[in-house]
C-alpha cells in the first residue's frame, strides 16, 4: 500500500498539496504516482511567477516508462521551484513528499482548498485504479 499522510490534501490525479494557511502550498506527486511512473530521470517545472489555474498542465515528469503531466490543484501563481529536481529528479522517487516536492504556489482562492480530496477519499481512488 502506497503512503498517504493524513495531513495533506489530495488531487484525483496524484498531487498532493501542503496548505499553510497563509495563501501559499507546496506541491508535489503522491508515493503511489511515483511508484506507478517507475525511476524518473527528468523533471520539467514551471517558471516562477507563472500564473495558472486549476487543472492546468504545469509540470512534466518523465521516468524510463513514460511522461506524465503534473496539474495545478489551485488557481494561483507559482512562487517557487523545486531547483534540486534539475539535477536530482530521483529525489521524487525517494523522498515525494519531503525532498522530492515540485513547486510552491501562492492560491488565489484559498476556499478552493476545501474542495481537494482527504487522505481517506484519495486511498479510495487508489484503491479503485490498483483493483
């Protein structure tokens, strides 16, 4: 079974979302997309100061399987990149949800927030794709 820390928002297409309360969160892929995609060998990010809306292709992840686009959860701007990912993008692999985050965002509509999905909602879309 895939990690799934209770204390993160979730998307239905595998991003998980650190609110701090104060407009801004930090964005990266869930340990089961990561697992899914298999050893990534490069991460294309957005630039800093790209404005973007929910549901948007902002981010490209590429493994030896396969290349996946990475959407924005929440309408905003992006505020910061996860630089260490040039040169190191096996930190997704290792560490998702600590070293391996991808991007940092300001939110434009902080009410959006509540619309992501709890940790107990997102198991359940992983348990439907596992099945």
């Amino acid at each position: 079974m895939s990690e799934v820390p209770k204390d993160l928002s979730y998307t239905k297409t595998h991003e998980w979302i650190d609110y701090d309360g104060d407009g801004t969160c930090t964005v990266g892929i869930t340990d089961y997309a990561q697992s899914s995609l298999g050893d990534l060998v490069f991460v294309e990010l957005p630039e800093a100061g790209t404005k973007v809306g929910a549901g948007d292709a902002v981010a490209v992840v590429e493994s030896v399987k396969a290349a996946s686009d990475i959407y924005a959860p929440l309408d905003g701007e992006i505020a910061e990149i996860n630089e260490q990912l040039e040169d190191s993008p096996e930190l997704v692999n290792e560490d998702p949800f600590g070293e391996g985050w991808l991007f940092k965002m300001t939110v434009s509509d902080p009410e959006q927030v509540d619309k992501l999905l709890d940790a107990d909602a997102y198991e359940g879309i992983v348990d439907e794709e596992e099945d």
